[in-house]
C-alpha cells in the first residue's frame, strides 16, 4: 500500500510514524508514507498557499492552485483509489470504513487547515470527505495520523498476531470483552474462573456475553 498526505505540517507526522507498528510495517515495506508540503506547488515568492475569503469573513481559506499542482503532480506517479480531504462535516471514520480502505493499493489524505480548502477543490478532486467526529480540530492532520493508523494496522504481516485485529472493538459491530493477564489474583481481585478454566467453547461463549453486556451497556447505538 502506498499513502501520500498533503499537509502545511509534514514534521507533525514524524512521531505518529516513526514508532511501533507503524514504524515496523514501513521497514517491512508493507506500506510506504510519503509526507507531501503543499507550499512546495505554491506559484508565487511568498510561497502562499492561503488568502482571505471573498465575500469577507474571518479567517483565511486554502488556494486551490497549490492542491491542484500537488494532487497532478502525484496523479503522474500513481493511481488513486481515492483521494480523501479531512472535513468536521465528512462520514464520520469508524471500523467498516478503515477495513474498507485497508483493501486499497494508492490513497491520498489532504489535511485542512485555517477556514479550510477552497470550495473547488472539493468539487473537483477530492472523490470522499472523512471525520473523527462533530468536533473541531486546529487541522487535518491528526486526523489523518489517526485514520492512516487504524486503516495500516490492518495490513496483512503488520500486527503479529494477523487474528488481533479480527478481535479488536467495532469489528463485529460489539465493545471487545474484558481481558486478563499474570498474576491471576491480585489484592484479591481475582481472574473470572472461566478464563483458567481451559475450555475454549465456554471461554468463546463468556467472551461473547461480555461484549454484547458491554456494548449494550456503553455503546447501545451499535446495537441497532
């Protein structure tokens, strides 16, 4: 799998990908990341990339000639199977659309900032619009980091145990059930015996119980 990110902040990417699995799977050439500066397609010697608002308003919005430049230029190296813009007002991210993007070969992320992008570049070149949520963050980039995080961990060869990501939270559309480890007492808070009890049926028929009773509890929204 091949990323591109387009951002203003590429060094805000340098901890999120330089560590753990998202480090490994980038040095088991599982998936590549390229971190691209849209003031790098900026046409002018300021190297601007943003300017006012017609019609007045605060803040300053994102030029559409520097996304274009960047987004054709990267067009010449690759095919997109889409092309993503990081929005407060896109699909709300959440597990089916990260199984579903782990499936694709070329994706590119273009992070937001300030007011947002120019209007046409969303009507032009940008094929889905994503969100963590109804909030506001100061950019797309943590966004991105995020969405790009939960999307790579679900490549074949990049977790070590491939069954993990099959158990996490939201696949099934149910809260992950408790879980244990050593010692199995502690100030008396004692390990359910059907977890030491060896029978695999049983212990597959609590674990599920407790993820229904969990997201029922929690999260009843998945339920329906």
């Amino acid at each position: 799998m091949h990323i591109d990110i387009l951002t203003l902040f590429p060094e805000m990417f340098e901890s999120p990908f330089g560590h753990s699995m998202m480090k490994r799977a980038q040095q088991k050439g599982l998936v590549e990341i390229d971190c691209v500066d849209i003031r790098d397609f900026a046409t002018n010697k300021h190297k601007s990339v943003d300017d006012y608002p017609f019609g007045g308003g605060a803040g300053l919005v994102m030029m559409v000639e520097p996304i274009d430049k960047c987004i054709e230029s990267l067009k010449e190296q690759r095919v997109y199977d889409e092309i993503i813009y990081l929005s407060p007002d896109g699909e709300v991210f959440d597990q089916k659309i990260a199984n579903q993007l782990s499936t694709k070969k070329n994706l590119l992320f273009l992070c937001g900032h300030y007011k947002g992008v120019d209007e046409r570049v969303r009507e032009n070149l940008i094929t889905r619009e994503l969100s963590l949520g109804s909030f506001v963050l100061t950019g797309g980039e943590l966004a991105a980091a995020t969405m790009v995080d939960a999307i790579v961990r679900l490549l074949p060869g990049v977790l070590n145990d491939e069954q993990s990501a099959l158990s996490d939270s939201f696949q099934d559309d149910l809260l992950s059930p408790p879980v244990y480890t050593r010692p199995a007492e502690y100030k008396g808070w004692k390990v359910p015996d059907i977890l030491l009890s060896g029978h695999a049926a049983k212990i597959d028929e609590w674990r599920h119980e407790q993820s229904v009773q969990r997201t029922n509890e929690r999260r009843p929204d998945l339920l329906k």
